[in-house]
C-alpha cells in the first residue's frame, strides 16, 4: 500500500469515526470520497468504506484491547476476498485505534446514559421538630438532595443554573425499604453476572 494510501484510510478511518462516534453532520460519504478516494468508483468506494465501518464498529463495540485487536486483525488478514484487510490496512487500523480508543469509548458510553443522569447527591439526618399537625416528635428522618443534569452539560459542579434538584425526606422505615429495595437489585444483578 501506498503512502498516499496509508494517509487516505486513516482519513476514511477518522471521518467515520466522525460520523459515527462524534455525531459530525458536515461529513459525508460523498465528501469522504471525492476527497480522499477521487479515482475509485463509487461501487468500490461504498465497499471499503462500509467494510472499514464495519471493522471499526466490531472493534469499538468489544472495546478491543492492543492484545485483542491483533488477533482480530491478524484474522482479518487471513480472510480471503473481499471481507478480509491487508497487512497494511490492519497496521493503519491499529495504529488509529490506538490514538482513538480512548474516545471513541467515551462517545459509545455517552450515547448510551439515560437522560437525565445523576450529577450530585448530598445528604444529611435532622431531627424532625414537629409533624404536620403540630404535635411535638422528634424523630430523625434523612433528608436527600439529588441533583439532576442532562447529557451536554457542563460536567463542572459550577453549572448549578443547567440542573434540577430532586429533594427527598425519609423516615427510618423509609430508609429500611430503600435499604431493603438496593440489596434486593445487588442480589439481582450478582445472580445474572454469575450466571453469564
């Protein structure tokens, strides 16, 4: 493979990373094309660009280590045809995702959170001074602050004015079913982690 060639799949590997990872709309598949692969027919461009959009996605989606990653593509240069990749293609893979890994990994863990995220928690215990109506008790109850944030926030605690709080007051049998609800989901999650 060419140097010219070496330079135009990393540029191909990083424009999908573009499109896919980073949520770039300014890059296309036309403009990867007529700037990187102008000679190639657009049958042949759509094949390699789609076959090395699917090398990426398996690698991004097993979150290859260097170890693993070699052994991928050492199986991908064994293929034959049109499925497998060239030593040269398998080195400028490798050496893209080395330098991406990192943030390709937080782009998929971004696109997957629930909206809205927990940015903070606080708590504290007071005593309660008087029910609601009026008579005198003095038991203690928690007093929970959450605070809520959506994806493309700033991720400083200093954004106070982007977030919701949640305020929440619990007394101790409260505090017990909430107790008792978390080692009920511990107990679930241990089950299914050893089982698989």
């Amino acid at each position: 493979m060419a140097d010219v060639d070496t330079k135009s799949l990393n540029g191909l590997l990083n424009g999908i990373a573009q499109i896919v990872y980073y949520n770039n709309n300014d890059i296309t598949e036309e403009l990867l094309k007529s700037e990187l692969y102008p000679d190639l027919t657009p049958e042949d461009f759509h094949a390699l660009h789609e076959k090395m959009k699917g090398l990426l996605k398996s690698v991004a989606t097993a979150d290859m280590d260097q170890s693993q990653l070699e052994a991928f593509l050492t199986a991908q240069a064994r293929k034959r045809g049109t499925g497998g990749v060239s030593t040269e293609q398998a080195a400028v893979l490798s050496r893209f995702w080395k330098g991406h890994r990192a943030r390709v990994r937080e782009s998929l863990l971004n696109q997957s959170r629930w909206e809205p995220s927990l940015k903070g928690l606080t708590w504290r215990v007071d005593l309660q001074a008087s029910a609601s109506k009026g008579e005198a008790t003095n038991s203690p109850v928690a007093l929970v602050e959450l605070e809520l944030g959506r994806a493309g926030e700033l991720c400083s605690r200093l954004s106070f004015q982007d977030s919701d709080f949640v305020c929440l007051e619990f007394d101790e049998a409260k505090v017990n079913q909430v107790l008792k609800k978390m080692a009920d989901i511990q107990e679930s999650i241990d089950t299914i982690v050893h089982r698989s």
